[in-house]
C-alpha cells in the first residue's frame, strides 16, 4: 500500500496537470470546482470556473446573488441542480461560524449537496484532511489495480472499492495524493486505451483487460424525437416562457411544432441536433415557420437583442446558434450576433 502511495505522488508531483483550483486551493475554490466536475470534463469547466470565480469570488457574494444570475452563470454547463445546490450551500455557509466550511468530512455531509464523494474530497483537497474521496477516475484506477470484477451497478461492489480507497488514506499528503488518483484516471488509466506502459502503478496492477475492469451493466436507452418551432415575426423569436411545460419549467423555451398552428416556412432551412437527458437520446429539429393563426397566447415574443441575456436549455440554444450558423460548441450566444443574424433569418 505504502510502495502504491509513493510511486502515485512521485508521479503526480511531475505530471499534474495545471489547474486554476489547484493554484489557489481555498475551501471555497475547491467547493466549486468540485461541483462544477461532477458529470463535467475538466477542459469544459476551466472556463466557466474562471468566469465564476470573477463573479462570485466568496461564499458571500455567491449566497447574495439571486437564483437567476447563478443560473445563467451555470448556463451551458448542464445538470442545473448542481448550481442550485452550490448555491443553497453558501447560503448555509455564511450563517456558519466564520462563514467558512467544516474541516471533518462528517460535518461536512450535513451541508446541502454534500455527499460522501464531495466531502472527502473537500476535507483532503482544501483542508489537507486523511479521507478518501471516491469518484468514477478513482474507482476505475483500483478496480484495475485490485483487479475488481464485480459489477459496479451493485452496491456490494462499489462498496468493496470504497474499503480499499479507505485502507489507503495516510496522514502523508492527502491532497496531493487524491488529486494524484483522480488525475491517474483523468490522463493514464483511461476507461478505453488506457496507457498502461505510462503508469506508475503498471509494476504494481493486476492488469486484467482493461475493457472489462471496471465492469457495469448497461441503462436502456429511449430514444425519442422532437420538432420546435423558429418564428421570427415583428423583430422577436417566440419562446415559452418560464413555469410551462415538463421540462426545464425554469428556462425560457423554443416552443414545440404545432401542425394545427404553424406552417412550415422554405427558408431558412431546418437544423438538428442529438442529445441526451437522463435515460432519454432526443433528435430534436429546429422548423422555420409562421403562424397559421393567431399565435398561441403563452407563448411570448422576445425582443431579438434580449436573446443573450435569457436562459435557455443547453440543446435550444445550440438549435439557435446552428439556425445562425454559429457553431454551437462555446454554449454561448452574444446578443448583438443574435439580433442582426435573427433579423436577416426573419427577412431570408
């Protein structure tokens, strides 16, 4: 075990990657970025946690902001609990004694949004506390290393990777040596085409075949498919607003095709895209169009130039930025493009 600690910190003290959480560690730092990594790559999430930590520098300005600015913060990044979590979670903070978090892992799981993952990893990454913190890298790298063969949708077997992680933790360096897992994972020990002769755990791994370790049963998949609606009339995009329909009730939405409603327009052309929510696989199309009646009274007409400033679900908003040949991959879109492209789309 001790042989596995010093070869994993030699490594990571000449292969960490650098990061803007790790060059200023402060509780709250390692807070957010843990929360913004949870489901989210790393090279996805630097951006935004730059922009965060510019707008939101502490707990306080965090738990003052109103729910809607944290939202459209968040925007792009997915998963939208998590924001709300974070943010219910300074709301708590700054009423704790000194407004700052616990160091003990335990005291840390009775605050929102902390499970047990979250609070290993804040009690050893900022705080320099023995404790293990247990993610997806970590489990994949000592399912490999212990040659773990169970399935990993089973509790029992996760439970046995949590018992090994546990028997790992020392007093020596805890934060680096949590980082150094989950980095092993983030750059070596790949969940395919991991780079074995890389690792400085090769002389120490089992190393079963790595397509089967760790091993999970598959989800099914529904797939679905969806039309919404483009129509652009008096210099405003109709969207749905607010607290209507299933899903997503607190964005702004492209409404759904109505047949009975609508009618197709020739230009511009549709546009698509795939995507994926919970269990779901949804191929969604963006119609151009016109009303073939008086248009729907819950639906409303948004000015072109207050498009930016609205919060949109991930995929409507990559159909709107495909609909004016923007790329769609940055998650953004800039009013002042919006409005002269939606202006020209309206008059196409």
């Amino acid at each position: 075990m001790d042989h596995l600690r010093s070869r994993l910190l030699a490594w990571f003290d000449r292969a960490q990657r650098d990061l803007p959480w790790r060059r200023h560690p402060s509780p709250y730092a390692v807070a957010v970025s843990e929360f913004m990594l949870q489901q989210t790559q790393v090279a996805t999430v630097i951006p935004y946690f730059n922009r965060w930590m510019q707008r939101f520098p502490d707990w306080s300005a965090l738990a003052t902001a109103p729910e809607s600015t944290v939202l459209k913060a968040w925007e792009g990044l997915g998963y939208y609990r998590r924001a709300r979590l974070l943010h219910g979670l300074a709301q708590r903070v700054v009423a704790l004694p000194g407004g700052e978090l616990p160091r003990d892992p335990v005291a840390l799981r009775e605050l929102p949004g902390i499970g047990p993952y979250t609070a290993g990893a804040i009690a050893s990454i900022a705080f320099d506390v023995p404790a293990a913190a247990v993610d997806g890298n970590v489990e994949r790298v000592l399912a490999r290393v212990f040659d773990e063969r169970g399935d990993f949708a089973m509790p029992a077997t996760r439970a046995r990777i949590a018992a090994k992680a546990a028997a790992l933790v020392r007093d020596e360096r805890p934060s680096a040596y949590t980082q150094a897992l989950m980095e092993l994972g983030a750059l070596v020990c790949l969940p395919r085409n991991p780079h074995c002769a890389l690792c400085p755990l090769h002389a120490l791994c089992a190393r079963p075949d790595p397509a089967r370790v760790p091993k999970k049963s598959r989800t099914t998949t529904t797939r679905e498919s969806e039309t919404l609606a483009w129509i652009v009339e008096e210099g405003g995009l109709f969207l749905q607003p607010p607290g209507t329909g299933p899903r997503w009730p607190d964005f702004w939405k492209l409404p759904v095709w109505e047949e009975s409603m609508m009618v197709p327009a020739d230009a511009p052309r549709p546009v698509g895209l795939t995507y994926g929510i919970t269990r779901y696989r949804v191929a969604a199309t963006l119609q151009p169009g016109s009303w073939a009646r008086a248009s729907q009274p819950e639906l409303c007409r948004v000015p072109l130039e207050a498009l930016g400033e609205l919060l949109l679900p991930a995929p409507h908003r990559k159909l709107i930025g495909r609909m004016l040949g923007q790329d769609g991959k940055s998650g953004q879109l800039q009013a002042p493009v919006v409005a002269g492209s939606l202006a020209k789309a309206a008059n196409d």
